[in-house]
C-alpha cells in the first residue's frame, strides 16, 4: 500500500492511496473460491459447481465488493500510518491508476479535515471576577413573602378596583370593527398590575366595579407578536363581574406543611429555605466563574476549526431548537448562519478543554462524580431515586463524567487565572439586571 498527503487548505488533507494488484487479486481470488463451495446453479450438483463458471459469473460483483472493503480497511490503515486525526467523514473517490503500472491495481483520494495541533495556553491574563456573597436575613424573609404570594387568595369585595385587585371580566377586541382571533373571553381572572395584558389594557380597568362595562382604546406595540395585529388601533368592549381583593395567608402549621415541611413549624421551613438558596447560590456563581473561564480559553486559544464538527454542531442545535418549536414549524426556515458563530464557538471551546484533559491527564475521579450526582439529586424530593437512576444510565453517566471533567479544567485554569473578588448581593446575582441597550446613533 502506497500514501501520499498533501496539504490543501488548513485543516483539510488529500490523501492518496494505491493498493497492490497482488492484494486485489489475491483477496478475489480468495473470495471466489470461498463462494464456490456454496454455489447452486442448474445443472450441477451444490458445491460441485467448476471455478471457471464461477468466476466468469461473479467475479466482477466479487471484485467490487473486494474494492469496497479493502478501501474502507486501507482507509483506516493509512490515517494510523500517517499518524493522522480525522475529523468528520471522508470524502473517497476513484484516484488515477497509473498506466502501464501492473503493481498498482486501484487507487483512491479521501480527502477530509484533521484535527488542530495544539498547544492550550492559560496564564494570569485571564480575567475572573468572583461573586463574593452571603445570605442575610433579610433575603430569606424576602423568600419568606414570595411563598406566602404564591399562596395568595383574592375574595370579593363591593368597592371599585384598584392596582393588585383581581377582577373578572369579558372582553371583547375589534380592529377596524371587525372582531379577531384570540381577542374575546368570558368571566376571564386579571390581576391589576400584573403586565399579563398590552400595555394601557389594565390601568383603564382601574376604579371599575361588578357590574360595570366600558369601552377602551389600546394600540398593540409595533414589535407585538402576532404580525396582523403589530401597531394596530384596537377597540375592548369591557364587563366586569366581580372585583376581589388579595389575602395574604399567615403562616401557620397547615400552610408550612404544604411546602414539604414534615413538622410544620417555621425554623424548620427557613432552614429548608437557606439550604435552597446556598445551594442555587452555588450553582449561580460556579456558572458564572465557569463563564469567564471559558471565555478566557477561547480568547486565548484561537485555533482553526474543522468545518465538518461545526456542521454537526449546528444540525444539533437545529434539532434542539425544532423541539422547542411547534410540530408543524419548518426547520428550512432556521439558516445554518444563526447557528454558526456559536456552534463555532462551542467546537472551538471542546478543542482547547479536551486538550487540556488530555495533556493534564485529567480523570473523572469516582467520587467527584458521585458528589456531582447527589448534589443535583438533592434538589428532588426522593434523591435516592434520581441517584440510581444516573447510576442506571450509562449516557447520563457520561454526561456527569463530563461535568467534573470540565470543572477540573476550570479549577486548573483559575489556579493560573487572575482572580477578583467581587462583592454582590444574593438578589443582585440572583436577579442581574438586563443590559442595556444600544444607544441608536443620530444617523440610524
């Protein structure tokens, strides 16, 4: 077997192989004479059928099928040969056999893309800043209220409406007199400053009382959803049945049981509560550290990609896109170009992380692993159960595996990482304030 590889752009290799006529020929004979022995055709007894007929009839079926195999077979040999990572699937075809040359009896070029060589860097210039935080008193009472709201019961009342009021109403929606799907309900519960309606829709709904009907003007915002409604004048006609007030319930044993707590008293529901918040505190700053990490690896690292794992890539976010979508949504609709630079990204990100890995000998230690699965079983009511089902699951298992390996990484890389601690509030990390948008320039 004869190879050659060039280099034709980046990461993709040309590779040529030639394989020996004797080799060819040897493995149809074999072949042939293989088949020969099991043969059945009129005229001859099973098995009895001469070589010569067999030949005649099938060797250029058996010839092709050699080929086949012997590509496939040599293909490999020759990638651990050349010492070569592929990435993705080859593209083979018939290569040129030269003429008159009787020790070449066929020859392909697969051509296909390697993986990068590399040598992953992390210094100090990359930039963590630490969230620094602890829970205070005052953010597990705030818990506290949003359980006892979560509770919350409306009971009528005969005044007017006003802002946190539940009222019951009908509506009825018309653009340019004529009415439009999803614009009417009956006896439908809205709670007064609650944003569940277009904006301007509940604040006319203010001092209305049981009985009383109204006529508002509302124009739906321009980037509103429905495309035929998008800026449009509309019209509610407006019934209200009933107005209710909220009642906030005390916390007493009954309520406090409700929440999963056995004894039903108030320490062991705020114990229950800081437990929950430290551990989505934990998770909050991990994944912020582990953030920063990664996106100092990849600013450090800037390596070739081969095209064909950001193809993967990209078709795996289409597929987890599509089953957030309705059945009847059409993928065609989703460009590979909004799926490019993060799937780039994220290719690049597995590059630099596996190396690392690899070169630091890095394991998925047994127990880190365990620790990693109890900690994600302890959020369920039955850990045990969610554990042996992890256990039970080989690619689940995996995925964890893969989890420690990647915070492994991160804590190599924060040891050579300059690190800040930054002080910060549970309610600020918990609830980061949304960017701001971009000014618009006087021009656009």
């Amino acid at each position: 077997m004869q190879v050659s590889v060039e280099t034709t752009q980046g990461l993709e290799r040309r590779m040529t192989v030639a394989l020996p006529s004797e080799d060819i020929d040897s493995a149809v004979l074999e072949r042939l004479q293989s088949l020969s022995k099991t043969t059945r055709m009129n005229g001859f007894r099973p098995g009895k059928v001469p070589f010569k007929v067999v030949k005649k009839r099938y060797e250029p079926q058996v010839r092709s099928e050699v080929l086949g195999s012997m590509i496939n077979r040599s293909y490999f040999d020759a990638v651990q040969q050349e010492k070569l990572r592929p990435a993705g699937q080859p593209d083979i075809v018939p290569g040129d056999t030269p003429e008159g040359d009787a020790d070449i009896g066929f020859s392909f070029v697969a051509t296909f893309e390697v993986y990068p060589e590399f040598e992953p860097t992390f210094n100090d210039s990359i930039k963590v800043s630490r969230p620094v935080v602890s829970i205070e008193e005052s953010d597990i009472e705030e818990m506290l209220e949003n359980l006892r709201k979560q509770r919350t019961e409306y009971v009528a009342v005969d005044r007017a409406s006003q802002d946190g009021d539940q009222i019951i109403i009908d509506f009825l929606g018309r653009v340019d007199g004529e009415e439009f799907d999803g614009g009417k309900a009956e006896k439908a519960p809205l709670v007064l400053g609650s944003n569940a309606m277009i904006p301007g829709f509940e604040s006319q709904l203010i001092g209305m009382s049981a009985g009383d009907e109204k006529t508002i003007q509302i124009t739906f915002p321009e980037n509103y959803q429905a495309e035929h409604l998008a800026g449009k004048d509309t019209e509610f006609d407006i019934t209200v049945h009933e107005v209710k007030e909220s009642s906030l319930p005390e916390f007493d044993e009954e309520l406090i049981k409700s929440f999963g707590i056995e004894d039903g008293t108030i320490e062991s529901l705020r114990a229950d509560i800081q437990k929950n918040m430290e551990r989505e505190l934990k998770q909050r700053v991990d994944g912020q550290v582990k953030n920063q990490v990664m996106d100092g690896l990849v600013e450090l690292n800037p390596i070739d990609v081969p095209s064909s794992l950001v193809a993967e890539e990209i078709k795996r976010q289409r597929e987890q896109l599509m089953q957030q979508m309705p059945a009847e949504s059409d993928s065609s609709m989703l460009a590979d170009e909004l799926f490019t630079e993060q799937a780039t990204r994220r290719v690049q990100l597995g590059l630099v992380v596996g190396e690392i890995i690899q070169q630091k000998e890095i394991k998925a230690d047994a127990a880190a692993v365990r620790s990693q699965v109890e900690q994600l079983a302890s959020s369920y009511q039955d850990p045990q159960q969610v554990i042996d089902y992890y256990y039970g699951n080989e690619e689940m298992l995996k995925n964890i595996e893969g989890l420690v390996l990647e915070e492994a990484v991160t804590a190599a890389v924060l040891d050579a990482a300059t690190v800040t601690d930054e002080p910060t509030t549970f309610k600020d990390i918990m609830n980061p304030p949304e960017p701001e948008a971009p000014a618009e320039s006087e021009n656009s």
